[in-house]
C-alpha cells in the first residue's frame, strides 16, 4: 500500500458482527450503520458557493427557500425532481461530494472519535473495492493534471485476499491507528493526492462506526450518547440527530416536496 499505517487484512472475521446488525428496510439509518447503539446522527456533507467556500445546508435551505430537518434530502432542498442530475437545481454552487466526508470534516471527527474509544490505535477500515483508482489506470477526473497513469494503490496480493461483503456492496477491509483515516485516497501524480474518506470504520472494542455510504451525501454515526451529544454541540459538523429507523432513502424528505 502507499501508506506504512494501513495494512489489508487478511482475515476479515473482525467485520463479522456488522452484517448481522444492518437492517433490511431500504434507505434506514441502521442499514448503512449498525443497529445496537444508544443514538445516532447524521452529518451532512458540505456543498459549495460559487466562490469555493463551504456552505451548510442550513444556508442552502435559506438560499433556496426551503426547510431544513434531519431526514432531508438534497435534491428537494435544491428543488429538484432528479435526486441523481439535480436538474432545475435553485442552487448555483457545488454539490454534496457523495460517499467521501472530505477532510476538513472528517479530521475533526477523528479527533473527537479518539476520545471515546479504548482503541484508537487498533481500528478498521472497511474501502469499497470499485473505486478504480484502487487497480490504478487513466485519470478520469479533468481536474488531475496530465501525465503518467495512475499507478494501483494495492499490489495484486493485497487485492486477492477476501472481502467483506454487505447488502449490495463489497469491501476491502483495512486496519491501523485511527489516524489513517485521513491517508486514504489515490496518487494520480507524486504531489497530487485525492483523499477518500473510509467507506465504513470502527474501533477494535466497537465503541462507534461510521459509514460513508457511496450513494448518500451524508455521512452516518452510531455511538454513546455524550459521542452523539459532542458532535451535535460542535460548529463544525453538520450534524442532525437521526432514529434507527429514519429513511435517507431519495423519496424520504415528506416536507421539501417537488415536482
């Protein structure tokens, strides 16, 4: 790997209790995250201005005359009918990075995630194995500059050992400090890095997990109350607190309608 702090298992019986504990009704908070814990929240990820600055949901919600709560959806919140393409968005900035917290967020989260877990050393990674920078190959994205292929992030061993499969989605599973979190991503050339955010991890004594479904906007968090409570009181998360059972589905937001 290009990382010394991270290694691909080899046995992935430490992911075993995840699967067991996702729910079955499409879109619910706990079957991207697992069931069992006392609360959860939701983090929105953040959208952009026209000029490249940050903006909240909240602010986009004030942009576009529309109403905030924790089960939103972005398109509605934008006014689309298209929850994919955004069409006839009210919005003119950037949208939502889906399935990546991006690391102005996720930094912060680690941080007060090492507070409350025993292992913070001791973590694990659960990275989506389609993302194709993974076997390396041609850079898609416009943005990296031009040149040599981007070489694979993981040898031809580490990519034969075996996945962690959950609903619909198949998964390399890592482990290392908690910190590595942050050291994920592809090297399109030797000075340019694009992180990706874990798709799904937690802490050897399973204090927390966090998901990053590849389909959602929003990043997921299940743990202890004064956990939850801390990410709520913080200005720099996005944050709602979200049920069990609450749908992120697209067709979820029952009050941001649109046509």
């Amino acid at each position: 790997m290009w990382t010394e702090d991270l290694r691909v298992s080899e046995d992935i019986s430490a992911a075993a209790w995840i699967g067991p504990r996702l729910s079955s009704a499409f879109g619910a908070v706990t079957r991207t995250v697992p069931s069992g814990y006392p609360s959860y929240v939701r983090i929105c990820h953040p959208a952009a201005e026209r000029d490249g600055s940050w903006a909240s949901w909240s602010m986009v919600a004030q942009a576009t005359g529309r109403q905030t709560h924790p089960l939103m959806q972005w398109h509605a919140l934008v006014g689309s009918p298209d929850p994919l393409n955004m069409s006839g968005s009210l919005w003119r900035g950037r949208d939502p990075e889906r399935g990546n917290l991006i690391p102005e967020i996720l930094g912060p989260l680690c941080d007060l995630l090492a507070d409350l877990t025993t292992t913070p050393e001791h973590c694990f990674f659960c990275l989506w194995e389609g993302y194709g920078w993974i076997q390396g190959g041609l850079p898609i994205m416009r943005a990296v500059p031009a040149g040599a292929p981007i070489p694979p992030a993981f040898s031809l061993e580490e990519l034969s050992r075996p996945r962690v499969q959950l609903p619909g989605r198949n998964y390399l599973l890592l482990f290392g400090p908690l910190t590595a979190a942050l050291q994920i991503g592809s090297w399109p050339t030797a000075d340019w890095f694009i992180p990706q955010s874990p798709n799904l991890f937690w802490p050897a004594d399973r204090a927390w997990c966090v998901a990053s479904e590849i389909d959602f906007d929003s990043t997921l968090v299940g743990g202890s109350l004064q956990l939850i409570d801390a990410i709520l009181q913080a200005p720099t998360f996005d944050s709602w607190a979200v049920q069990p059972d609450g749908s992120l589905a697209a067709d979820a937001d029952r009050i941001n309608s649109v046509s």
